[in-house]
C-alpha cells in the first residue's frame, strides 16, 4: 500500500505541517472556515482533535529512529478550552513525551491568532513496523 502524503484528512483540513524539529516535536496550521461550524457558530471538537490527532501522529512516527511505520491512535484525550470561530487561524504543537518501539506517548496543544490556548489533548500511540 503507497503512503499518500499529505493524506486526505490533512487536505481537507486545510493542514499544513510548518515546522518538523529533531526532537519530534511538529507545528501545524490551519484557517478555520465555515465547514467546521456548528450551530451557534463555533468549531466543532471534532475537528479540533482531527487537527492535534494528525499533529501527534506525525510527531509519533519522527520520534522513532527508522520512520518506516504505522502509527495508531489507541486513546486521546481532548479538552476544549475557549470557542473557535470562522477566519481564526489554528497553531497546533505535538510532541512526544515518552518515545518508545511499542508505543508513544503524545501531547498537543492548540492555539489561536492571538496565542490563547483553545485546546489539548494527550494520546497513546501504537507503533507497527510497515513493510515494503
């Protein structure tokens, strides 16, 4: 199976991965549009998590020495801390808290244009090798 980078989740996000650090540590931005509104005007947390989801897996696989993986999301916590409004431009920062070869322990952290943190999640990910 080829690998589709950036994958369909990340498009239709509007995602865009701006910053990759030795220390797996990954930055994402994205512009919120009315797509992602729910009723009353907000984001929904769905796609909230979507965004520190992609943002935590990637710093998963970074954080492994031979990034020729899979990662999977076994568990995430996402807490939402102030509304997300059409225009507002998103900055996500994942890293890794315990790196590992079964598993990975991963945090993210949202903020919006003005630096306010909007939300955060921390997750577990389970690492498998990929195979040619």
């Amino acid at each position: 199976m080829a690998l589709q980078i950036p994958p369909n989740c990340d498009l239709t996000l509007g995602l865009t991965c701006v910053e990759k650090g030795a220390d797996a540590t990954t930055v994402w931005r994205m512009r919120v549009d009315e797509r992602f509104l729910n009723p009353a005007g907000i984001v929904q947390g769905g796609f909230l998590s979507a965004m520190m989801d992609s943002a935590m897996g990637a710093s998963a696989v970074l954080s492994v020495k031979d990034r020729r993986v899979y990662v999977a999301n076994t568990e995430m916590k996402s807490s939402f801390l102030r509304p997300v409004r059409d225009g507002d431009v998103l900055t996500c920062t994942a890293n890794v808290l315990k790196p590992g070869n079964v598993v990975a322990f991963v945090r993210a952290r949202v903020v919006n244009d003005e630096g306010a943190l909007v939300a955060s999640a921390s997750s577990t990910y389970l690492i498998k090798e990929r195979g040619e």
